[in-house]
C-alpha cells in the first residue's frame, strides 16, 4: 500500500522532480565553474534542501493568503515575505550546524548569524519567493482559465438542451393542433354547431366557447424553459372534455378528478392535454361499467397525474399507435425535472392503459419561483 502510494505522488508530481532536478544540475554546474571546484555533497544538499522547502512554504501560504477575502489580505503577504526570509535564515544556520556536526562537510569558518550570513540567505530567499510567487499565480490563472472554458462549455450544452426543448415544444405544439385541427373533428364539431345553432343557440354557444378557448391556448407561443400554471392546462381539458361531449350527445363515461390545492403550482404546458387527447383517440371512452378518469393529486408536496382509460378493442389503421407523443413526454419532463420524475406507462391485466406522472418536491418548491 506504501509502495503504490508512493508511486502515486511521484507519478503526481513528477513535473516537479523533473524541473527541480533540470535546475540544480544546471546551477550547481554553472557555480562549479565559476569557481573552478566542486563542493562537498552536502553543501548542495543543505542549499537546496533548504531553498526547495523554502519555495513550496512561501508558495502554500501564498495561495492561502490569496484565497483570504478581506480588506487585510493585501497585508499578509508583506508578512509573509519576512516570515519566510526568517525562515529561509534560521534553517540555512541550523542545517549548516546540524550538517558540519554529523560530518557531511567541513566548515572553513565557524557558523555565525553575521551580517554576510544573513544577507546572503535573504538575497536567496527572495530571489526563491520571486519564482514561488510566480509559480503561484500561473497555477491560478491556469484555473481560472479551466473553470472559464467549463463555464463556456456548461453555457453551450445549457443553450443546446434548451434548442432542443424548444424543438420539442414546437413539436408537441404542432401535434397538439393537428389532434385538434384535423379535418374529421374540425367539420363533426363545424357541423353540429351548424345543425344545432338552428334548434337551441345555448348549447351551440357553449361548443363555439369550448372550441374558441382550446384554440386560444394552443396557440400560445410559451418559451422552451417556461412553465404554466396547472390550472390552466386542467381548463382546457374541461374544455376538451365538453366538446367531445357535445359531439358525442354526451355518451361519453369520462371523469376528471382534482385533489388538493393547485394555486401556483406549474408544470410543462402540453403533456396533459396530450395524455388526455391519447384517451379519446385511442380509448374506449363509452364504457358503460368503466369510466376513462383523468386524476390529477397535490399533497404534501408531491404531484401525480394519472390517466386510466379502457383499451379500444377496434382499432383504426389511420389512427397513429397509442405511443405517439409517450416519448416526447419522457423528454421534456427530463428536460425539466432530470432525475426527480417518475412517468411510466402500461396496459394492466382489466385492459386499462394507464400512464402516471410523478413529481417529486423539490421541483415542485423550485417551479414556484419561475416567472
């Protein structure tokens, strides 16, 4: 475990060792033939030691210096330079007494805090904070720049979900009026308001309402990360509801139940009204025994939206699959919500096909403060 640790920080560091052994190579080079004679090894293994120690301590505290957010901060590293030339004077003096002691080399002259000794260390000292302080501030800038191309790319891919939510909206806005606007239900509801107009104007005015309404809010143009009132998508669907009723002479066994308190809740526009135009499309909503039931419950938090419906047994070959627009719900509910949303769909052992729509409180509370 020692050994694959150890590994690990020279694979980590490896950078530094490589640098910091270029240099000393280098300069304990060029000194030897400045001065025409190599030194014994332990007079390079105290300079260095203690000038390498002195680098990634100035260094360190540097950065938690920097990282200090107050008015005082630009003190500290004033302090810090005479703190670390301190340091750097005391360790040369303590290692060069520690090291002549256990005979690494011989001292021409004794050790002593003088003047020449002490100036010599500070020159060095600061002439190593200079490259520490540099090297701090290129390692800072180098994160920043990270942390500014990730923002870039976080934007991009934010802009690209967002294109992509707006395509889907367009989509199930268009889906949304073709199931509204095709020719079979626009001319059957044309031609009751007609027939009916003639013998009693109320409830001819009431399908003008419904259909007028239901057009009205199709045709919102609401942005991609936008959401509406709940409220309002459940007035549609009464509306919905009414026309097939008036078409139908009001055979149909459809029940729409609300629990709970909706005021101020909001959710994606679209997904319920498609869920409930898959009912009349592909459902058998004249059940005698079995009522098709749109339910939408708010409690402590927690929103479920479920339709049941019983499973049409004639089937239309011109009428699309009963999954049409199942997977552009799974979509932009991810869109919205990510991971804090349960939608699932299945037909249960009484022929019922049933979808359900679970969101979690989090985005609830989070959905409350979207203008």
């Amino acid at each position: 475990m020692k050994i694959s640790t150890l590994s690990n920080f020279f694979k980590q560091y490896r950078l530094h060792f490589l640098i910091w052994g270029i240099y000393i190579i280098y300069e304990s080079v060029i000194l030897s033939l400045a001065s025409l004679k190599f030194r014994p090894l332990g007079v390079y293994v105290l300079i260095y030691f203690t000038n390498i120690l002195s680098f990634y301590v100035y260094a360190y505290l540097l950065n938690k210096v920097l990282n200090i957010k107050s008015r005082f901060s630009a003190l500290g590293i004033p302090l810090l330079i005479i703190l670390v030339s301190g340091f750097y004077v005391f360790l040369s003096f303590g290692l060069g007494i520690l090291f002549v002691k256990l005979g690494f080399f011989e001292s021409t002259r004794p050790m002593n805090l003088d003047h020449e000794f002490i100036f010599s260390c500070i020159f060095r000292a600061l002439y190593y904070i200079g490259i520490a302080t540099g090297y701090v501030y290129l390692i800072k800038s180098l994160e920043e720049r990270k942390k500014v191309e990730q923002l870039e790319r976080q934007s991009l891919v934010t802009q690209i979900e967002k294109q992509a939510l707006e395509n889907d909206l367009v989509q199930s806005q268009n889906n949304f009026l073709r199931s509204q606007i095709n020719p079979h239900f626009l001319f059957n509801t044309l031609n009751f308001i007609y027939n009916d107009a003639r013998k009693k104007a109320p409830m001819a005015a009431d399908a003008i309402m419904n259909l007028s309404e239901m057009m009205r809010y199709a045709l919102k143009r609401p942005e991609a990360s936008e959401l509406v009132p709940l409220s309002e998508e459940i007035e549609q669907i009464e509306h919905l509801i009414n026309l097939h009723k008036l078409r139908t002479a009001n055979l149909l066994n459809v029940e729409l139940q609300i629990n709970g308190d909706l005021f101020g809740l909001r959710f994606p526009p679209l997904i319920m009204l498609t869920l409930v135009e898959n009912i009349f499309k592909h459902g058998n909503i004249a059940h005698s025994t079995q009522p098709a039931i749109i339910s939408v419950d708010y409690h402590g938090n927690h929103l479920n939206i479920k339709t049941i419906n019983m499973v049409n047994d004639v089937k239309s070959k011109k009428v699309e699959s009963h999954h049409v627009g199942i997977e552009n719900i799974q979509k932009r509910l991810n869109n919205f919500y990510k991971d804090n949303f349960e939608f699932k769909y299945y037909t249960d052992q009484q022929n019922r096909y049933i979808t359900e729509i679970n969101v979690t409180v989090v985005n609830l509370m989070a959905n409350l403060n979207i203008n």
